[in-house]
C-alpha cells in the first residue's frame, strides 16, 4: 500500500509535467488513492484508509510550498515518501505462516 501512495503522488507530478496536463496528473492522483484504499480495507485497515487518506491529500497541497524551497521534483519525491511512510504505518502486518 505504501508504494502505491507514494507513486501515486510521483508518478501523477510526472505525468502532470510530462503531458502538460494538470487533470491528467490530477486523475493518476486520484487512482492512486483510490487502489491505495482498495488494498488496505482488504487488509483490514479500516481507520487507516481515513488516515492515509488525510496524509495523502495534505502531502499533495503542502508539496506545493514545499516546492517554493527545494523545486518541483524533490518536493514530489518528499511528499509522494511522507504520505507513504503514513500508509505503511497504518497498514497492520500481515500474518506470516509459521515454517
């Protein structure tokens, strides 16, 4: 789940920078989020999605400042790891066969 709300963030600026197209990158944003909470009610995370959620869409306004400071695509990469290391957080461990 991490990995999907972090290329979520990344690869939506990518494809936003790359077309010219704000809303394409807007709609890559918006699949991210929506696979990222698919995968965590399947794993049990009920009151991660919601968290995640808030840290996905807080990661996405504040790289926008952010990107005032350090340029576009560190700020990408800063907010696309942020919300990631939040959804890893939430997301409970999975059981592991004893063997």
């Amino acid at each position: 789940m991490a990995g999907v709300v972090a290329a979520g963030l990344i690869v939506g600026f990518a494809v936003a920078q790359i077309s010219g197209s704000r809303p394409a990158g807007g709609l890559v944003l918006v699949l991210g989020g929506v696979v990222a909470a698919v995968l965590m009610w399947r794993a049990g995370s009920r009151w991660g999605i919601a968290v995640a959620g808030l840290a996905y869409a807080a990661a996405f306004a504040l790289s926008h400042p952010l990107a005032a400071l350090t340029t576009t695509w560190p700020a990408a990469i800063i907010a696309g790891l942020a919300a990631g290391m939040v959804a890893y957080a939430m997301t409970p461990a999975s059981p592991r066969s004893a063997t």
